[in-house]
C-alpha cells in the first residue's frame, strides 16, 4: 500500500506540474488587438535603440567613417518618416 501511495502522489505531483506548466496564463480572445500606432511606438523604440547601438559601435571603432554615416542617414530618415506618421495619427 505505500508504494501504492507513493505512485499516486508523483502522479498527482506530475499532473500538478503540467498543468502549472502549460496553463494559458492569457486567453488569446481577450487579449487586445495591436493598433498601427501601437506598432509604430514599438518601432520607434526599436529605431531608437539601432541608433544608439550604431553610435556606440561607430565610437568603439567597429565602423569606417563612410558606412556610419550611410546607416546613420538611413535610420534617421526612416524615424523621421516614421514620427510623421506617429504625429499623423495622433492628430486623427
């Protein structure tokens, strides 16, 4: 009978563990639907960070003056166009 027992509470230990393991802990239904603004502020910390990052490196001598400045304008332009739409749709 204690072996009995034993093998019930690493089974019910077991269930217990799967359960806790994957229980939804977030029903996909009620979650709320990601807005365009709300993709576009995400992006924006995204593009906020590749800067900083690119600024970093460019100082930690990882890259020639040249491409710097290419990747440099190229995310700038990308954030300013992507700020106008922010402010766009804010405004709406």
């Amino acid at each position: 009978m204690n072996t009995f027992q034993g093998e019930l509470a690493g089974i019910a230990l077991s269930f217990a563990l799967l359960v806790y393991t994957f229980w939804p802990e977030n029903i996909f239904a009620q979650q709320r639907q990601k807005t365009r603004l709300d993709y576009l502020q995400e992006r924006k910390e995204q593009l906020y960070e590749n800067l900083r990052d690119l600024n970093f490196e460019f100082k930690a001598g990882k890259y020639p003056e040249e491409d710097f400045q290419v990747q440099r304008a190229l995310l700038e332009s990308e954030t300013a166009t992507l700020l106008a739409e922010i402010d766009y749709l804010e405004q709406a």
